[in-house]
C-alpha cells in the first residue's frame, strides 16, 4: 500500500470539513488518478471548487504541490506519486 496525503487549504478547508485527507492506493498513482480519487470523496461544495462543472479538471486558480514544489516544474498532471507524498491545493483567490 501507498499512503498519501492531501492537503487543502483556504477556502478548500472549510469547504471540504477537513483540511487532511489520507488516501491508501495499491501503488504509485499519478496525480490525475489521484484527481479521480479525490473527487469522489470530497463533498459537493468542494468539488465545485476543485473541479471544473462535471470533469475532474481543476478550476483555473487552483495551484497544486508535490511536497512544497509547484506541478508546473515536475511532471504536471502526470507526476507520479509515492508512498508519503504531500499534494497540497490553493486557491490563489482566497480572500484576504
């Protein structure tokens, strides 16, 4: 087993009732099947914020991390994930 955690802060936290989710995979995954995984356990009002309207593409303001690294600079949305990673998702329009 792979275990991985999610973390979502601002607005995501008080959206989604927690601000830590761990998940238990088979084996390494990427992050767009961590994206499969995770909208089918979040709640509706985050997953309205998460994902775009009945896709699992994430909103335009969304900024994602491997471990404190921003997707843009490793594998985007296939950067492979492994036992003890963070992901972390910010909305970059989250109030001041």
């Amino acid at each position: 087993m792979v275990k991985i955690t999610v973390r979502l802060l601002a607005t995501l936290k008080s959206l989604a009732g927690s601000e830590y989710f761990t998940l238990n995979v088979e084996s390494p995954i990427t992050l767009k099947e961590l994206l499969e995984k995770l909208s089918g356990i979040v709640g509706d009002k985050a997953k309205e914020r998460l994902f775009k309207k009945g896709s699992i593409e994430l909103q335009p303001d969304i900024l994602v991390l491997v471990n404190d690294v921003e997707i843009g600079v490793l594998n985007g949305l296939d950067t492979i994930l492994k036992e003890g990673d963070v992901v972390s998702f910010l909305p970059t329009v989250h109030g001041g």
